[in-house]
C-alpha cells in the first residue's frame, strides 16, 4: 500500500468511531446534493469514498428497490461505522480503492463522490478510473457539505490558488479525465459540483 493509502487510512480510522457525531445535521445537505444528481428509479450508483455512509439512504431513495447503491471507501473502521448506523440497508459496502475500482466499464449510471477529491493522491487518474465506470452520458457529483471557504476557516488555513476544487483548477482536472463540468457551486453551505461522463 503506498504511503497516500497509509496516510488516508489513519486518518479517517482515527475519526470514524465519531465521525458522524461531528457533522449531525449534515444530511439534508446530501439528499439535496443527491437530488441534482438526476437519478431515476432504477439507476445504479456508487458512493465513492463513502465513508459511514451518509449519502447512503438518499441515493437508495433516488434509484428504489430495482436500483443497485454501492459505497466504496479504503478504510474499514468507517465501513464498519456505516453498518453501525444502519445504512448497509441501503446499499453494498465494499473495501476498495478508487485507484482500481472492482466494477465493470461502464456498468454505472453515475458517481456520488463526497469529499473525495482531496484525499485522491493522483486527481487526474482516480478521475479517470471513475469516467472508466460510467456509461457515457452518466453523472459524477462532487460534493461537500460546506463550502472551501469555510471548510479552510474551520480548518484555521487559506485557500490556495492551487486548491483542485476551485472551479479555474477543477474543470479542466475533469476534462482531461473523460468528464464535462455541466455546473460548480461553491457557497458556505455546501460545495457542488456535477459533470457529464465524455464518449
């Protein structure tokens, strides 16, 4: 395992016991995330970097009982906190890497990605290999329930212009990764930003 995966792995299982506790009124922020997605009954999703799962139950609710949710995440001590709260009811959890994800080409309708992109050691691949899973036409979602601004005040640093997820950086990391950018909205609510899988 490379020292990104090492790294990743300690820091969310450190956290996971408490995560959900930390962020309790986060999840009318996922299902309206989930909700611009554009999901339909029968779709099938994955949950990449699902962590204890929050995005869970909407995306269960968008795609009904004929759709197929998988959430993914590295570290099992977060997997682990999502079967706690239930939310293995709403999906398939699965220990996988977003690096080399165990899913057909394009076997998916969409990508549901929350906090993901800055814990993604090499952005433009890990990008790839989720369009590689994505019909063309599919959907990905980048999302976090606060925005960069006050995410880096909370976190007591700046932002940076090198920062990926500003909408300058981000749209051509996706571009080159088999994704068209179809909106961005980064307020100090929630972060969003949605795309169209190329081909």
């Amino acid at each position: 395992m490379s020292d990104d995966h090492t790294h990743v792995q300690e820091f969310f299982t450190a956290r996971a016991a408490g995560w959900d506790s930390r962020f309790p009124d986060d999840g009318p922020a996922y299902a309206a995330a989930v909700a611009e997605l554009g999901l339909r009954p029968g779709d099938r999703v994955l949950d990449a970097g699902c962590g204890t799962g929050r995005a869970l139950p909407p995306l269960r609710a968008a795609v009904g009982p004929s759709g197929q949710v998988l959430g993914m995440d590295l570290t099992p001590a977060m997997l682990q906190a999502a079967v706690r709260a239930g939310r293995h009811r709403n999906g398939t959890l699965v220990l996988a890497d977003v690096a080399a994800l165990p899913v057909r080409s394009e076997s998916l309708d969409a990508v549901f990605a929350a906090g993901l992109i800055a814990h993604l050691p090499q952005p433009g691949r890990n990008l790839r290999e989720l369009a590689r899973v994505v019909r063309p036409g599919g959907g990905l979602a980048l999302f976090h329930p606060i925005g960069r601004a006050a995410l880096a005040a909370r976190q007591g640093r700046r932002i940076t212009p090198d920062d990926l997820r500003a909408e300058g950086n981000l749209g051509p990391l996706l571009a080159g990764s088999g994704w068209r950018m179809t909106s961005y909205a980064d307020e100090d609510a929630r972060f969003l930003a949605l795309a169209v899988r190329e081909g």
